[in-house]
C-alpha cells in the first residue's frame, strides 16, 4: 500500500470551489498555497511535507521551481514562504519524497539557467506542458544535489 497520496487539488488557489463542498468526496480541506501555479504535490513518509513545484512570482519565481513545505508551517500561516529544493535554474517538474528525505525531481538545469520559452499556446485554450530536455536529480530538503 502507498502511504503517499497525491495532492494536486489542494494546492491550487482556486481550492475555494472544493471548500465549498461542491466535491461530496473531500472533507476538511485547507489551503496550503496563495498565489502562483502550484502543483503536484506529494506527501513525505512522514506526512509532515509535501514537495511540490510552483512559479509564485511573490517569490520572485519566473519559472517552475520545487519546494519544500512544511505542513504546520502552512496551515499556521498565510504568508509561509517554502524553503526552495531546486537551484533555481531552468523549469523544474514531477518531485517526489523518497524515503530517506531526499526529494526527486526532474530539471532543465543542467542546459540553461533561463527558463525554456514557455509552448505556444493551444487554438482551443487547453492547457499544454511542453516536453523539455528534462534530466533527473536528487536533492536534500536544503537543495543539495
């Protein structure tokens, strides 16, 4: 059994809808982000984390980067800025906790240090994520690979 659950929904900034019970599946819902995309997020082993990837241009984020937050850092404060695992280069994207703490996730890191042109967008306004050169790395929660 995985004692990750993924969390997609909950972090996005539109999780009003969700809190509003409009989805008979979900209960006691908190907002653990404001402002930016965020998304894919998943559960460290201890279920005090999630790691997850976000462009919140609060953080002076201008491109996808992946985070490190900590579950009652959040829920006790609105303004709780993340500790950034990612080196700040590229568009960062897929994290997961491995067991150890360790955290992986893949980058354009390694060919740039300018995000990648975002992909041009779509004629029926659906959404796109572009397929980068992504490569693979594992950090610790302080970023170091």
């Amino acid at each position: 059994m995985l004692r990750h659950r993924f969390l997609f929904v909950f972090l996005f900034s539109g999780l009003g809808l969700l809190a509003q019970n409009t989805e008979p599946h979900l209960r006691n819902i908190r907002q653990l982000t404001y402002g930016g995309d965020n998304a894919e997020a998943y559960f460290s082993f201890d279920n005090q984390h999630l790691c997850f990837q976000s462009n919140n241009p609060k953080w002076n984020l201008s491109c996808d980067q992946i985070f490190d937050l900590a579950i009652d850092k959040a829920l006790a404060d609105t303004s709780y800025h993340p500790p950034m695992i990612s080196d700040g280069r590229g568009r960062t994207t897929c994290s997961y906790f491995l067991k150890n703490g360790d955290v992986l996730f893949a980058s354009t890191s390694h060919l740039q240090k300018d995000c990648p042109p975002p992909p041009a967008p779509r004629e029926d306004k659906k959404y796109l994520w572009a397929l980068y050169p992504f490569d693979i790395f594992v950090a610790d929660k302080t970023g170091k690979v």
